[in-house]
C-alpha cells in the first residue's frame, strides 16, 4: 500500500509524537508498504511562538499538494493539526479524496496553559479540523471519551506501542547519586507539570533527562534536581534504565510514551490518576496511580523490575501498525489524478 502521513513533528524535534510516527513508518516499511512522508524539512520555517524547537512551515500548498499528486496514494494520514495539516486537509477536501486524522496532542489545554482562553475556544478548532476525517485515531480510551464529551463524533481507539529492545533493563550504575533516583524523561514544558514531582520531599536524588522552554527557569527554581540531556536513544535507555522510579506528573497528556518506555527498560511508574497514566498502567502491577504523587512514588520503589517489563512488551508496534492499517480510508488510486 501506498500512504501519504503528513505531520508537523517530525525530526529533529525530540516528543512523543515524532517517537510514535517514525516508530509506526518503520514498521510499516518492514511490511513492505510504501511511505511518502511530507514534514516541515521540505519548507520554509518559522519558530512557533513560545515553543522556537518546533517550525511551523510556511507557504507549503503549491509544494504539497504536488507531492501527493505525484505520489499517488492509497490512503492519507494527517497526524497533526499545524501549517501541514489544514493545507493536507484542504487538499484532500477539494478533491473529495477521504484521510484519516490523528489526536496526539492536548493542543486545547496547551493554548490554556499558555494564553488562558477558555477551552472551548481551541477545542471549537479542533472539532473543525477533525470533523471531515474518516476517523481520527486517539491514543486511549480516555482520549477518545474526552473528544466525544467534546462534540467529536468520528473519533476511534489506536494504542501506541514501545520499541522494547532499545528500551530494557541495564546497569544502573549509570547515574552515581544517592538512591533511590526518582526520574523524569521528557519535553520540558509548563503542561508537563514539573513542579508538582521537583517539589516533592523525597528521599535520594530528583533527575530530569531533557529539554523545552521552561527548562531555564526550572533549573533556577529547582537548584537541587540533577538535570541531563541525552544524546541518542543508546544514552537515553541508559539514563531510563537507571532511575528506580519514574515519575509522570503530566495531567494533559493523550498517552505518555515515555511511561512505556520506562517500564521496558524495568523502571515502575508514579503518576496522578487521570488520562495517559490510567490508559497506560490503569490497574496493573507496574506503577501506582495516586493523587499524592509523593505517596505514589514512595510506593512504586517496592514494584519489581519484571513486572514493568512485562506490562510494557504488551504494547507492541507489530499490534499498533495492524490497527493502524485497518483504521485507513482508501483514496481508490485516485489521489495522483485529482489535479
């Protein structure tokens, strides 16, 4: 098959969302199907106001609406909602062509977070972006309740998965702090909701293995947390494999990626009860869901190693790429001869 999956995220920005999509186009390669990608590194770039790491590409109809035409696909995916996406939607929509869509991302409580308009109005957005899509893929159970709380009436299950064998188990001796090590992988942003696991009284060492806009100002704050940045997937897993707890304090996320890959690399997980951490640990024995994150944390130093490991090779890229071919809306061929 051939499919077009256009997105906004894509290398070198370091998020779950690029994780996922180059993930599921590996995987979809090794099935043989083949992938037009059309991301922000074909255009003109400006930094996204607030957040310079990710571009916001300019001027990209004419350039892509050629590349599908010429591309001709059998199905179109439009995995996010910036410059790239409305044009791919506008192009597809002129031409009758059907696409799917995907919901990675908490865009309305972002905007929130950050300009403190009331939901609805970001949410108005999305549901107009979303609403002549096929199906829009949402990550968990809990997203896809939210959006139909939201007026969203085409949205459908389609679980992310972790490359288990980048991620797994290793020496901890790694990082040389005092134990026990409570972690944190990730952008560092003010939806993440940092100051609610920086300022935990806990015992042992506090460590932050990233980068984002607000990691200058939470380094000022939070003088005592060890801060890193990796440098490959090799010296991530390591510093993942090296925490004894990972903690998720994030209350915006669809799903939380990096809690998979913490528990495949045998590290249990701390978070608040809410969605993405109930969608990813939800009752099993591998983490704790609380809302004392402090108690939670303490707690999950007693979950052993292999019953992380374990819970987190449920979630397979072989299973997600399945769904996610199910999922597409075939074009009929037609895309490369709609002009």
């Amino acid at each position: 098959m051939r499919i077009a999956i256009v997105t906004d995220a894509w290398h070198p920005q370091r998020n779950g969302v690029v994780r996922v999509l180059a993930s599921l186009c590996g995987q979809l390669e090794r099935l043989g199907h083949q992938l037009l990608v059309i991301e922000p590194g074909q255009f003109r770039t400006i930094p996204c106001p607030s957040y310079p790491e990710i571009k916001l590409s300019l001027f990209v109809a004419a350039g892509l609406g050629q590349a599908l035409h010429d591309f001709a696909p059998d199905a179109i995916h439009l995995a996010t909602e910036g410059p790239l996406g409305w044009a791919a939607r506008r192009w597809c929509l002129d031409r009758r062509l059907p696409f799917t869509t995907a919901y990675h991302t908490k865009f309305p409580h972002y905007v929130r977070a950050r300009t403190g308009v009331p939901l609805s109005w970001p949410y108005a957005l999305m549901r107009r972006f979303h609403a002549p899509s096929a199906a829009v893929m949402c990550p968990s159970p809990s997203v896809r309740r939210e959006l139909a709380e939201w007026g969203f009436v085409n949205a459908v299950e389609w679980s992310h998965g972790v490359d288990a064998v980048t991620f797994h188990p290793q020496a901890k001796d790694f990082v040389d702090l005092p134990r026990p090590l409570f972690l944190y992988v990730g952008r560092v942003a003010v939806e993440k909701n940092l100051p609610a696991f920086l300022s935990l009284d806990l015992p042992g060492s506090k460590m932050v293995v990233g980068d984002g806009p607000a990691r200058a100002g939470l380094m000022k704050r939070f003088p005592q947390v060890h801060w890193r940045i990796a440098n490959g997937d090799a010296e991530l897993s390591r510093y993942f494999a090296a925490g004894d707890c990972f903690v998720f304090p994030s209350k915006t996320d669809t799903f939380g990626l990096v809690m998979l890959e913490a528990l495949a690399s045998g590290v249990p997980v701390a978070a608040f009860p809410v969605p993405g951490p109930l969608d990813v640990i939800g009752d099993s024995p591998a983490g704790v869901l609380n809302h004392d994150l402090r108690a939670a944390a303490l707690a999950a130093l007693d979950i052993p190693s292999a019953s992380c490991r374990d819970h987190a090779c449920r979630f397979s890229w072989e299973r997600v790429s399945a769904e996610f071919l199910a999922l597409l809306a075939p074009t009929g061929r037609n895309a490369g001869n709609a002009g």
